[in-house]
C-alpha cells in the first residue's frame, strides 16, 4: 500500500542512509514486482478459463476479501506481538501457496474455482501482514526521516506496478502462462531473508502485560468509533474506492473484448497506471502546497471519473492507454493522501488496529465495488459499468467534501503520562473487573453549558482510550456538584489508559479544569458480582 507523498527529491533519499531499511525496501519491492506479476496474470488466466464479466471481476473480489476480513484481527496482533517473527511467518506462508498455485498451472490443474481460491490464500496472508509492515517502518529508520520512508514505500509499489504487470505479460508471452506465478514465489524469498537479517532496535515498553487478543480487538474498534478524524478518513475513502474498483476489477476485459488484445496489452496498460502514479507521486508536494489534501483528493476522484468515461468508449489502445495514465496519477493523488490522514489520525499504541480498519474499509469497498460493477456490466455492457461508476465518483466527491482530512498539523498524540498511579490497599488481580471510574467536579452552576460542552469532548477520550460506557451526572441535592463515570473491561485495561493519554488530551482537561471550584476527586470501584 502507498503511504505518504513525498516531501522533496532530495528528502527522498534520506532513508536509504540506513541500512536496514534500504535492504528491506529492496527486497520488499523485488517482491511486490513478483506480486503484481501474479495479480495481472491471474486476472488474464480466467479470462481464458471464463471471460464472463462477473467471474473476471471475481478475481478482484478474491484478492480484495481477505483483507476485509483479517486486516483487524492482523492489526491486533501487530500490536502485541514481536512484528519481526510475525511477518516472517506469513511471508513463508505465502511463499508456499504461491508455489502450490504454480505447481498447479504449471501441470494445467487449475480451474476457475481453484484460481480464485488460491487468490483467496494468497491475499490472506497480504491481508496479515500489511498492518505490520506499514507499522514496523517506524522502527528502521529515526523518526526524522519517517516522512520520506513513506514516501519510497508509495514510490516502492509503484514502480511495482509499473513493472510487474508488463513483465508479467512478456514472461507468460514468452515462457508459458505458468512462468510468472513461479518468479512470484522466489521473488518473496528476499524479504523473508531481509526480515531473518534484520534485528529489531529495543524499545521501552509497558510494564503491563500485553493485550489479550480478543480484547485488543475490541479496544481497536472502540477506538475508531471514537475518533473522528479517522472516521472522516474512512468515509472519504468508501467515496472513492468503491467507484474506483470499476477500471481495476474490469481492466482485463477492456483489454480482451474492446480492444481486442492480449496479455502484453493488459500488462502494457496496468504499467501505465503505475508509471504515471510515480510521476505524479512527485509532483504531490506541489499540488498539496497549492491546493492542500482536501481538494487534492478531490481533484483526484474526478479525475478517476474522466479515466472510466476514456475505459467506457475506448475501441483502440491509445485512448485506453491515456485512460489509465490519468488513473494513476489520480490513484496517488487520493490513496497518498488518504493514507497519510489516516496515519496522522492515530497514536501509536493502536496504530496497527486503526490501519487495518481503514485498510479493511479499503479493502472492503474495492470488494463490493467489483462485484458491483462486474454485475453491471454483465448485464448492460462495459461501457455502461464505466459511466455509472464515474457518475457514483462525481457524487461521492460533493457528498464527502465537507469531511476533512488530516494534513500534519492536527492533535499532538504523543504520550502525556500525565495520569498518577491509583491508590490501592491491597494488590488487585489485573485481569478482574469490569471497573468503575468516578471523577468528582465541583463548578459554578452558570457554568454548567461550558462544561457539559467540555465533557462531551471528553466523553470521545475515553472511548478511544479503552472506556465501554461514560456518562455525567449532576448531584441533584448541590447543584454544580459533577461526577463522571466511565467503565474499563479490567484493571490491567484501566492501567493502560494512564499510558494512552494524549498531549491533545490534555488540552480537552485543561478546559475543563478551568471552570472548577476545587480540584477533582478520583475514585476506582471494581466489581464484585459473581
């Protein structure tokens, strides 16, 4: 996935000063050449076992499924378990489906019914490993050059794509239809020995335990729902993927039917996408200073709308070649940008899981979207598929407008630290609860409006930081007399709220605090039902 734009040519370059992310920058890119090799060739593959419209659109439901249903469970585990040893371990295992699926090419035992199965398990482990890979950059390189990391990352799959696809058609072409899905399964063979290479720098952690699994799901979710900022990412995101899945899921049929090509063509056509989505990777600094990420994305959907109206009435290869040059530099301009805000918009206890929502959110448009469109044009016809979609994306952009994204200069979501330790008389299991959390105000009753207002930010707080239930509630014998109330899963969970507390937090707090009497009183109840 792409993550950031980059800054400047110059800044580009800075990550590749350290050496373990370069090496893994390197292999990871020789790996996703092999992918994107597999993912155009298997597209084109069912175009010869079935060319119906919706069974081709099916091999981008497949690839894109999985990441709907595993990216959360993923994200979890990325945040609490050793992300090296993780990553390692899906990375064998999609080596090895990929090379039972070229064993079965290559014998010629594949079937429609296998190819998207085998697509389905092959993405399954994508879907696994891509919260931890975009989470583990953090940990190659300084913080000051994290920007420009993500950057090349974005430049990294680009000129995957570019290349991939091409080399792919030229290879099947070539060599046989089989010989791309085994260059795919060696190509994976360097990252595993870059991550085995690679040691982890240490950290401070937590003295508190790690999440449990299902908890950390939970909390992740939780955390979601509460953040706006992310929310409004995630819509702006469904705006634009479920429309924009059209050219990618229909692409091999254009390719075949109206343009009467074959698989060089496809390939020839997907590398234009991604040569253009690098070149416009570089002219994103320029744009965002002049238009700033809002209207870029903007700008960007629409121009997606005009390259599926070019798909709908191409009958010869330049047309469909300008087609899916300005759908890739739009795709940078709205994924870029999108991914950004969705970085920014997370702290980084819940970084993994908040990725992965917004990459099964991802995900999970691009899916419905192909089995949309595919249906569409196997009943109208690839042209009416087209049009209809780039109408939804020219909606889609006025109806989301208003919801705006993060740029750099939002919330400090670094740790405070500021929570003191609980009081407590004796040692409490950390696994029990629920647990009960009261905190006493005392204000001027005419303040009451204030500081129900301030509440109201401060009830999104302890959602995100882990709280299943909050409400306030005013002392109906003396009047200004507060007490908030909000409910943690255990005592090892309202532990980890003291360590998720933002600098950001802290100015809800501060509001608040400005409209008391006397200082607040804080009190722990944990519950003794049996």
């Amino acid at each position: 996935m792409t993550i950031a734009a980059p800054t400047s040519s110059a800044s580009m370059r800075s990550p590749f000063r350290y050496r373990p992310y370069a090496i893994i920058w390197t292999a990871t890119l020789v790996s996703n050449i092999g992918g994107w090799m597999y993912s155009s060739t298997s597209a084109w593959l069912m175009t010869t076992l079935d060319s119906s419209p919706l069974m081709v659109s099916l091999v981008q439901v497949a690839a894109s499924l999985p990441m709907f249903f595993f990216a959360i469970p993923a994200g979890a585990l990325a945040d609490i378990v050793d992300k090296r040893r993780f990553l390692i371990g899906a990375e064998c295992y999609i080596t090895l489906v990929s090379t039972l699926f070229a064993i079965m090419v290559w014998l010629h035992l594949i079937t429609p019914g296998l190819l998207l199965l085998f697509t389905f398990l092959v993405e399954t482990g994508s879907a696994a490993t891509s919260p931890a890979w975009q989470s583990v950059v953090p940990d190659l390189i300084p913080h000051e050059d994290l920007g420009p990391a993500l950057a090349m990352n974005s430049v990294g799959v680009n000129i995957s794509r570019a290349l991939g696809p091409a080399l792919g058609g030229i290879i099947a072409t070539s060599f046989g239809i089989a010989a791309p899905f085994w260059v795919n399964a060696a190509s994976n063979l360097g990252s595993i020995g870059a991550l085995v290479w690679w040691r982890a720098p240490m950290r401070r952690a937590s003295q508190l335990p790690a999440e449990r699994f299902a908890g950390a799901i939970r909390t992740g979710i939780r955390h979601a729902r509460f953040n706006s900022h992310l929310r409004a990412t995630t819509i702006r995101a469904v705006g634009f993927f479920f429309f924009a899945s059209c050219y990618w899921a229909l692409l091999p049929l254009v390719a075949r039917n109206q343009l009467h090509g074959g698989a060089p063509l496809y390939g020839i056509l997907l590398g234009a996408i991604g040569l253009s989505a690098i070149l416009g990777a570089f002219a994103l600094p320029s744009l965002k200073h002049h238009l700033g990420p809002n209207k870029v994305v903007a700008a960007g959907s629409l121009s997606t709308a005009v390259s599926m109206v070019l798909l709908g009435v191409a009958h010869n290869p330049p047309t469909a070649l300008l087609a899916c040059v300005i759908a890739g530099s739009s795709w940078i301009a709205v994924l870029a940008n999108l991914n950004v805000s969705a970085q920014l918009a997370l702290p980084e206890w819940v970084k993994g899981r908040g990725l992965a929502i917004y990459v099964t959110v991802f995900f999970g448009a691009m899916t419905v979207g192909s089995v949309v469109w595919g249906q569409v044009a196997n009943l109208g016809g690839l042209p009416l598929a087209h049009f209809g979609a780039a109408a939804g994306a020219v909606l889609a952009v006025v109806l989301t407008l208003r919801r705006r994204l993060q740029t750099g200069s939002g919330p400090d979501l670094t740790p405070s630290m500021s929570w003191p330790t609980p009081v407590v008389n004796e040692s409490i299991d950390g696994d029990s609860g629920p647990v009960l959390v009261m905190v006493e105000y005392v204000i001027n009753p005419k303040d009451r409006e204030a500081f129900l207002d301030a509440a109201e930010s401060l009830s999104h707080e302890r959602g995100r930081d882990g709280a299943f239930a909050w409400g306030v509630f005013e002392d109906v014998a003396s009047p200004g007399r507060m007490v908030e109330t909000f409910y943690v899963e255990s005592w090892f969970e309202h532990l980890r709220q003291h360590e998720r507390v933002t600098k950001a937090d802290l100015a809800t707090e501060k509001k608040i605090h400005a409209l008391l009497i006397t200082g607040t009183r804080t009190t722990h109840l944990l519950s003794q039902q049996r």
